[in-house]
C-alpha cells in the first residue's frame, strides 16, 4: 500500500506578514523578535512577494542602502506556490527547480500556509522513522 504525504499534511498554517511599505530594518526587527526568517509581504492585505533574511543580506545590506528602504524594494516577487493536495515530492522538486526554500500553499485563490524544505525534510525524516519502527512481514 503506498503512502502519500501531502503537502496539508506537513505545512505551517502560521503564514508571517508584513505590509509592503514597512521598512528592512522593521523586518529585521520581526524577524529576531519572531524568530522567523521570512515574511510573506502584503500590500492592501494582499499578497504582493516574499522578503527573507537572504533578501535583505544580498538585496540591501550588501550593496550598502539603507535599511530604510521599504521591504517592497527588495522583495521577491511573484510568489511561488502550490496546492494543499500536491505530493510532498513535488513541492521538494518545485523547491529545488526554483532555487528556493520556501512555497507559499494555495487554495481557493488564498494562502492558507507555506512548506519550507527544513519543515518538508524533518517531517519526511519521522516518517522514515515510524516506517524502519514497524514490523517487517512477508
């Protein structure tokens, strides 16, 4: 009997937010505060991009600007996504394919939650786990 673990299965339903106009160095703020390393950037409540600990290193400290500048100014834009019911191997291979460590799930047109490939690879590593802990039959 195969198993199939879907992305629903394994992904945060806590989706960070931060509005467009907000500044990098508030991001930052968030981030260490939060303890998170990505925002899902809103403009209007809407979902415009993606603003990570990566973007401001290589979009903004790096080159210098000020972190003053608005998250919208070194977003990663558009978002990639998938659906809740797609196999936790296809969001690995979108994820690899894109170079990217994040999806955003979703579903009826709204983010319902987003699979990150350290989540992705600790949830497929317990499965592993439950599967070698079970007994063997013929």
């Amino acid at each position: 009997m195969p198993i199939t673990v879907r992305v629903r299965d394994i992904m945060e339903k806590e989706v960070p937010t931060i509005d467009a106009k907000a500044t990098v160095m508030e991001a930052v703020q968030r981030m260490v505060r939060e303890n998170v390393w990505s925002f899902l950037v809103t403009r209007d409540g809407l979902p415009v991009g993606v603003v990570t600990e990566r973007d401001i290193l290589r979009r903004c400290i790096s080159k210098g600007y000020s972190l003053n500048m608005k998250v919208e100014e070194i977003m990663s834009s558009p978002i990639i996504t998938i659906g809740p019911d797609e196999p936790i191997g296809k969001a690995l291979q979108l994820m690899a394919e894109k170079n990217i460590r994040r999806l955003y799930v979703v579903e009826g047109g709204k983010v319902i939650g987003r699979i990150t490939q350290t989540k992705s690879m600790e949830s497929l590593l317990d499965i592993l786990m439950t599967l070698q802990s079970l007994p063997y039959q013929l």
